[in-house]
C-alpha cells in the first residue's frame, strides 16, 4: 500500500492517490476472544457486528479511512471524523485493536457515540470502549462504560457481558493481598451481580469462579492480620482475625491454619478449654492436614487431647457444624 500526496483541489481536502496491494479489510481477523458478542469475530477472519448482519468494508472504505489518518495524506494528526461514516470510525477502531492500541481504540469508538448518538453503531461502540479501556488497564473509565451501557441498554444481549466487564475492573485490581480491600468488597458485589441477575449466560460460571476467588482472598488478608498480632503476642487481637476466618469465611483455605492458630493463641493465653475446641474442629475436619499435626503436638505436648470443652463460641461452632445441633 502507497500513498501519494498529488497536489490540493482548491477545498480543504487533499488529493490522494491510492495504492492499495494488500487484502480487503473484512479479511484482517480482528477481536476473536474476549470481545462482546456483537464485535466477536466469526472465526474465519472477519468482524461481525452481529450474527444477523457481517460488517463487511471493502477496498475503496479502508482507502478512504487510511487517508484521513495518515499525515502523508492530509497534513494533519487528527481524522476529520465529522466527516466519517460510524462504520468506518468502527472498523478504524476494531483495526487499532488489533495493532494493540486499545487507548486509541477506545477514544475513536467514544467519537462514535459523540458524533452518532442514535445509531446501533453508538450502542456497539459503547460496549466496545469498555472492552478497550478494560484492555488498555484503565479501569476507571472501563466501569463508566460499562455503566452507561447497562443504564442505557439494560435488555441488551451484551448486558451481561457490560456487568462482567465492571465487575471484571475491580477484580483484576486486587491482586496484591497487602492492599486495601475495598476494591475486592466491590468485586464481590458486582460478581453476585452477574450470577444472580444473569444465571444463564456465559459469563456466570467465570463469576462465580473468580467470586470464590476474591472470598479467599478477603480471608488471606483477616490472616496476615492475624498472624501479624500472633506474632507480636497481641493474642486477644489475633484471636479475633481467626475468628473472624473460622466464622465468616468457613469455606475458603484458610480455615485449618486459622483454627491452628487459635490453638497457639488460647494455649498462650492458658485458655485450654478453646485451644482444645479449636484443635477438635480441626481435627474432625482437617484430620489429614499438617495443621491439625501440628495442633495435636501442641497440646498433647501440654497433657491436653482435641475434644470439645466449655461453653465459647468455638462450642458453638463444634455443635453446629459436628453435632448438627443448632439450638
């Protein structure tokens, strides 16, 4: 492909002479994987907008996109977009993507709202600018995307995808346990969002992945917690870190070392009653695990045996969850 600049035609618009050797447009596969499903790609090299109707751009559009981007064509760093059609804005956003400029691409599909607020290819171009931010690692305005588009497009087929993708942007954030967890609370909400308002679709079995996913995590962080006052002999103030563990977040990893934990704690404290109802739900439950090996040397190391004693709350716990006695 070559462009040549032949001279000016007395209006605001170069003259360009196109040469263009390479394949059509509709030929380039562009977004294959985690795009929504109007903008996923067929499989066979080519965009779809929808199943129903294929987006196809010819030779003569690309010619025409290309030169009101190019400098060499028109002397300037902006596209006269005003000018453009929503479907090559489209297609120049798709192509952006693809080349791995999802900033670029999420500014060109936001033109398209601003310029075509009443076309379908502004409702496409939404979802597709969340898309883009998202990919592009700018969460902020990945969740205002999403946003609009359920507030606009709520029945839409791609709702639930814009519900995934903003839970999606706080999720993605919470990978570093030492952080501040507001952001994996809002994860939390917006993941049981999805999986109660769209059981059925695609994206509810991946929320209820990650949904799991981020519980552990709120429990790896009441642990560090823990272990942090553990540590330092601040025993009443570990105690309630795997408490809160053992009675909040009974279903993640963390319950075995937790309840470890409270056998070291209360056997400091010379509280032996909770150290050996602590070690008795471990052992019913973990019985395998190095952490109820380790429980069992304690207190067997100090005369003691992991049975049910006294009246606490990890009485109550043994007789809920090992008795079955509620009341």
């Amino acid at each position: 492909m070559s462009c040549r600049v032949q001279g000016w035609s007395g209006t605001s618009s170069p003259i360009c002479d196109i040469v263009f050797d390479g394949p059509a447009l509709h030929s380039i596969p562009l977004l294959d994987y985690g795009a929504p499903r109007c903008c996923q790609g067929t499989g066979q090299g080519k965009t779809r907008m929808t199943d129903r109707q294929p987006l196809r751009i010819g030779k003569p559009l690309f010619a025409m996109v290309l030169c009101t981007t190019l400098v060499a064509c028109g002397g300037s760093d902006e596209l006269a977009l005003e000018d453009t059609s929503p479907e090559a804005i489209f297609t120049q956003a798709e192509l952006e993507l693809a080349r791995g400029d999802p900033d670029d691409a999420a500014a060109l599909f936001a033109e398209i709202e601003r310029l075509y607020p009443y076309s379908d290819f502004a409702k496409r171009g939404l979802i597709m600018q969340a898309f883009s931010y998202h990919k592009d690692q700018d969460y902020e305005n990945a969740r205002a995307a999403a946003q609009r588009f359920i507030d606009f497009y709520p029945a839409d087929e791609d709702a639930a995808y814009a519900q995934y993708l903003l839970a999606l942007s706080y999720y993605d954030q919470i990978d570093q346990v030492g952080r501040d967890q507001g952001l994996t609370f809002q994860a939390l909400q917006s993941l049981r969002t999805v999986i109660e308002r769209y059981p059925d679709s695609e994206y509810a079995r991946s929320s209820i992945l990650k949904f799991d996913l981020a519980f552990d995590h709120l429990a790896a962080k009441e642990m560090e917690i823990g272990r942090y006052y553990l540590k330092r002999e601040h025993y009443p103030a570990a105690i309630n870190r795997f408490r809160a563990v053992v009675e909040e977040f009974q279903t993640t990893s963390h319950t075995p070392e937790a309840l470890l934990r409270l056998v070291e704690a209360y056997l400091s404290l010379g509280l032996t009653d909770e150290a050996q109802t602590a070690g008795a739900i471990l052992g019913y439950n973990f019985q395998g695990s190095p952490f109820y090996d380790d429980a069992f040397r304690q207190l067997t190391g100090q005369g003691l045996s992991p049975e049910a004693r006294g009246s606490g709350w990890l009485t109550d716990v043994y007789r809920r969850t090992i008795q079955g006695r509620w009341l």
